[in-house]
C-alpha cells in the first residue's frame, strides 16, 4: 500500500519530521519579542477578535442563545486550523525548492509539518473551548471528549487535502492565489457564525441546504464538534459517518495526488 | 548487493519540454489542444556497476546527462524506464549549503540538515564539535548563516556531508571551491573517506578535479555513455571532442597565438579574493585579472584587449585599455597591469579569456593569445545560465483572509 507508505514514513522519519517541526515552528515566530508563545497566542488572539466582532459589536441572534460567543467559539478552531494549515503549507514545497532538488528524503514531511505546526494551535483552542464549555454548559460534561476523536479525524481531513493542495502548488503556482481567494467565501458557506437549522432561508432552498452541508466537507465535522461542545449532545450519526468517511477519503487523496506528482515536483519545483 | 555498490540497470529518464512552460493551471488551459511539447531523453539507456571503493567520475559537457544520472543515482528523480539499485546511505553534495535556513544559526542548521541527509539527532550530536572545527567556524557556530560569508556557508556544508559516515559520496564539481587551503582539506577528507573503503561518484566538466580523484570515468555525450575506463583515457576523449568543436578556421590555421612580437603578453593569472591564483571561482565574489606586459622596443604605450567567451565560443564580453591611459609612459620593461572585478558577474560554466596586445589605434598586432586562461564559474546560489543577474528581491505583503 503505497497511500500507507506516505503517511507511515511520517514515523519512520520521526526524527526527520521533528526538525522539521521545529524549524516551521520557531521560522514562523524567529525575531518576535514573545517567540514560541506566538503559537499559543495567535489562535488565541484570532478567536479573540472573531468574538469581538461578531459576538459583542454585530449582535447576532440567530442562534437564540444568550451564549452566542460559546456557540461561535465552539465552530472556530476547524476553520482556523483548516484556513491556516491550508495557506501555510500551499507553497511549503517550493520555499523548500533547493532543498528538494538537491538532497532526497521523504518531501511529503514538508507540507506535513506545517499541519502539525497549526495542529498545535488547534490542540490550544480546543482545549480552551472544552474549558469554557465545562465550566457554562453541565449537559456537555458527558460529550466534551468526544471532541478528541472527533479532532483527530479532522486532523486527518486538513492533513490529506492540505497534502493533496501543497503539491499541485509545486506543479501549478497559482493554486495557492486561488486558494486565497476560495478561503474567505469557503468560511461564510460553513456554519461557523451561524447554525444550519437556524437559517431562515434554508426552508425554501433545500438543495443549498444539502450544498451547504454534504458538499462543503467541512460542515458534518463541524456541526459534529458543536454537537458535543455546545450542545451536549453525542453527534448526528450521519455527520460522524461522514467525518470518518472524509477522514479516509482525504487522507487517500493527498497520497494519490502527492505520489502522482512526487517525481515532477523535484523537476519543476 | 554489497554495501556501497551501486546498479544502474538500462536507465532512461525523458523530460516533456513544452515551448511555453506550464507553470500555472491557467496555462494549462490556455495550452489544451496545442502540441504535447516535446520529449528530451536527458539519459539514454544507462547501464554501469559501481563496486564498492570505487572513485567514479562522470565526465561530459553541459547537457551531456551527467548531472540527471547523479540525482537519478541520489534518488532524488526516478528513471523513466530502466532500475537503479544502491545499498547503504547515500551523502550527497550536489550544492553545499543547500537547505540551510539563514535566519538560523549555524548550530541549528548542522542538526537540521543532518536530519534532512538521513542522521539521527543523537548521531549528529556526537560529531558536530569535530564538524565545526572542520569548517573553522566555531567563532560564528551560534550566529545566523545568513551572516556568514559564502566561504564559511560552504565549509560548513561540506563539513557536515563529510561527516555523515556515508557508505556513497555524491559529489558535485562545486565542492572544489572555495580558497586554496581549505579546498586541500577537502581532497584530504575525500581522500580519506576513500582510502576507508567508500564509494565517490563525481560529477565534472573539469576533467581535471576527475584526474586528481578518480581511477575510472565515464564519459557521457547527450545523455549517452560513450565510453567508461580509465581515467586518463575518459580525459583524452573528453579533451579531443571538445578541440573537435573549435572554430575549423582556427583550428586550420593551428594558432592559439600570433603577432609582431615587439611587445608580448608575458603572464596572465586570476586571483581571487584572498590573493592566491586560482581558475575556479565562486559567481559574485571578488576577482582579478593579472597580466604581464613586456615591450622590447621603445613603443608608444600600447592597448591591452581581452575578451570572454563561454563554451560555446559566445562572446560573453569584451573590453580594452589603453595602457598610456593607467600612466604608462614611453620605454621598455616589463610591467604589470590588474584587472580588478568586485562581484563576479558570471554565473555558472566554462570560460576563456583571449588577450590581445596592439598599438593604440588597435590596428597592428603586437601579440594575441587565444585561450590564455581557461576557468570555471560556479553558481553560489539559484543562479543558472552564463551571466549573474544581480539584484535584490524583496517580498511584497500578502493578502490574508480569515
């Protein structure tokens, strides 16, 4: 199984991986006052501001919860994980062009770093947010660790389109200029600010509401770690089959795109 | 398969050039149903053993395949047909300093690199004092590579693949920078590494870094092996299909030099940065041009003409001095005139330098010498071609979106 081998390589190099690791993580904060403390702090701040803007300054009641800034909190870290990991590994293979024409060792561990480095992030906000719900939501004191599989799995999602993205990059430069641009309507067409169920317009479109939820891969994990977050609830069956089902998917995807393009990427880069 | 060895079995590799590069995937679009490009068989049916403890040079000129059968051999590209089969680790020092990140120090980037060839950490831990004391740069260990000098990034470079315990030494002509002192300890290290039973594979267009090395070459022409023996043999052909291609005019006329004689061009050497003469230099690092003058009779001063041409016999540049002009005064002797270039702007291959020596309305010849040096450029970074593209490149904002 050559899809296994890709990943798998991720252990064999362990230590490869881990220099790796290091060097994305302390390369994105080298020459800041507050280094290292960046990672924590930057997803942190990003929710931050997310809160500010659209939970105290945009009053929005659709949810119709007094606790809007939770619900909101809840759906961020997916999105934040998924937008960065996607942005900074896109063109990680070619920032990375005179060591991969010139030295042979696994590349996939390059745009693979960059997720672990954002999967820290995710790990912080997620462990904020179980807090959080802890302490204002007593239902989702049976659910919260759920978010850990349920995180994992997306990991694997964000893992294997991330992948599948830095590599056709390294062939065609201007996917990641249009991943840019993809970014920011992609964020308003996933529940994050609001909940499906409670769209007023959804009754009349039924097939955007089908778009919105089955196409966009991102809303059944979604939807599935506000179920155990906010609400209390052990997740749609429907949306955990899907995220599981997207897990593999993805993550077979990025090894079929990386291993078709591997040898061209260390011509062309 | 014995430790060392290396099997190239049958190997091709082809690239697809297209006329316009497909770089973006609207190009890609706009390209559908235009010609496929064409096919280029960078390496045509390769087949040669290396055993262990062997020293093997690839010899041919630019574009002969050398350079693809080295990364086919790093297994950095895989052949298009054909197998390649290799036991124990591979060093490989196709561009020293490659990968080092500049915002790092120099400690940092010896333990990242040696991840990136293969080491584990416990093991780079272990040489790493006998790696920076080879580089010379315990000084400056713990400072930013990009504050080191291209000299020092390449010491460091080299230290760290010399140290790596391989069983395979991949190496590219460019190790053979670098200033006279520290290119010996180079050899010696090579040397070393040989004598203690690994196996080299060199790559040149210098038969001369092949001679001082390798006991057996193979001499590659459009991606062809045209002959793999001796070295000495391997260097004799090289040589001769090289002389093969000179201008048939000149080569009728069997002169590389001519002229009156009354005034001669005695010497000519280029010197590099720290004063030594040397023929291998670095793209964008200082250089000199030395030549001795003698005029045997009373002559007016005379004009000093040289120009460069690459390989190919392409005029790269050309340039001239009227030597009364530098002070030169009516009278006989001999003196010396220097040619002083702050950043080289050549960027990678072969060049040769004519001087020409002739009264000062350039029309009578005094003295000329074809091919008066010989020397060789090496890129010190991306560059590629023959002319170093000097500017500065800067990073504009980018767009974020949340």
């Amino acid at each position: 199984m050559r899809a296994v081998s890709i990943y798998a390589d991720v252990f064999r190099h362990r230590e490869l991986f881990a220099s790796l690791f290091r060097r994305d993580l302390r390369a994105k904060y080298r020459g800041s006052v507050l280094g290292l403390a960046w990672s924590l702090l930057h997803p942190l701040v990003l929710m931050g501001v997310y809160l500010l803007v659209f939970s105290l300054l945009w009053r929005v009641a659709s949810v119709g919860s007094s606790d809007y800034w939770l619900f909101l909190l809840c759906g961020l870290p997916a999105w934040v994980f998924f937008a960065t990991a996607m942005q900074g590994s896109a063109p990680s293979l070619l920032e990375n062009a005179n060591l991969i024409r010139k030295v042979r060792f696994p590349r996939q561990l390059v745009p693979l770093s960059v997720v672990a480095t954002n999967l820290v992030g995710f790990a912080v906000m997620l462990g904020f947010v179980v807090l959080l719900s802890l302490v204002r939501i007593p239902e989702a004191r049976d659910t919260v660790l759920l978010s850990i599989p349920l995180g994992a799995l997306f990991a694997c999602i964000v893992a294997g389109t991330t992948l599948a993205t830095a590599s056709l990059n390294a062939l065609y430069r201007d996917v990641e200029h249009i991943l840019a641009a993809l970014l920011l309507p992609w964020f308003f067409l996933t529940p994050i600010l609001y909940s499906l169920e409670d769209l007023p317009g959804v009754d009349d479109y039924p097939a955007a509401e089908f778009v919105l939820h089955w196409v966009n891969f991102l809303t059944p994990p979604v939807e599935a770690l506000r179920a155990v977050l906010f609400e209390g609830v052990a997740p749609a069956t429907a949306d955990t089959v899907y995220t599981a089902v997207a897990a593999v998917v993805a993550l077979a995807l990025g090894a079929f795109v990386f291993s078709r393009s591997d040898d061209r990427i260390a011509v062309e880069v | 398969m014995e430790t060392g060895a290396i099997r190239v079995d049958g190997v091709s590799r082809r690239f697809r050039v297209h006329a316009r590069e497909i770089r973006t995937l609207k190009d890609l679009f706009v390209e559908r149903g235009r010609p496929q490009g064409t096919d280029v068989w960078a390496l045509r049916d390769v087949t040669l053993d290396v055993e262990p403890g062997e020293a093997v040079g690839f010899i041919g000129r630019n574009g002969s395949g050398k350079t693809t059968l080295l990364r086919v051999v790093a297994g950095i590209i895989k052949p298009t047909t054909g197998r390649i089969r290799t036991a124990g680790r591979i060093g490989s020092l196709l561009e020293l300093g490659a990968g080092f990140h500049p915002d790092f120090t120099g400690r940092e980037n010896v333990f990242l690199n040696g991840a990136i060839q293969g080491l584990r950490r416990a093991d780079i831990r272990e040489r790493f004092d006998e790696i920076v004391a080879f580089a010379e740069i315990e000084h400056a260990i713990d400072r930013p590579v990009r504050t080191y000098s291209s000299g020092m990034t390449m010491r460091l470079g080299f230290a760290i693949a010399a140290f790596l315990d391989a069983d395979i030494l991949l190496l590219d002509e460019v190790f053979a920078v670098g200033d006279e002192a520290f290119q010996r300890k180079c050899f010696a290290r090579i040397h070393q590494f040989k004598d203690g039973g690994g196996t080299i594979v060199l790559v040149s267009h210098d038969a001369a870094a092949v001679q001082r090395l390798c006991n057996r070459a193979v001499l590659l022409d459009r991606g062809r092996v045209t002959f793999d023996g001796s070295t000495r043999e391997a260097t004799a052909r090289y040589q001769s299909a090289l002389a093969d291609e000179v201008d048939p005019a000149e080569r009728e006329a069997g002169l590389r030099e001519w002229g009156s004689r009354e005034a001669t061009i005695e010497s000519a050497t280029l010197v590099g940065e720290e004063g030594a003469e040397r023929l291998q230099f670095l793209s964008g690092e200082p250089f000199a041009l030395e030549v001795g003058v003698h005029v045997r009779d009373a002559l007016p001063p005379p004009r000093l003409q040289l120009e460069l041409r690459d390989d190919d016999g392409v005029l790269v540049a050309g340039e001239a001095v009227s030597l009364g002009e530098l002070g030169w005064s009516v009278g006989n002797g001999a003196r010396r005139v220097r040619f002083d270039v702050p950043e080289l702007p050549l960027a990678d291959g072969r060049f040769h330098l004519r001087l020409g020596l002739t009264d000062d309305t350039g029309e009578h010849l005094y003295h000329q010498l074809d091919d008066a040096l010989v020397f060789v450029v090496y890129p010190g970074g991306e560059q590629r071609g023959v002319v170093r593209f000097a500017g500065d490149w800067a990073l504009e904002a980018k767009e974020t979106t949340p």
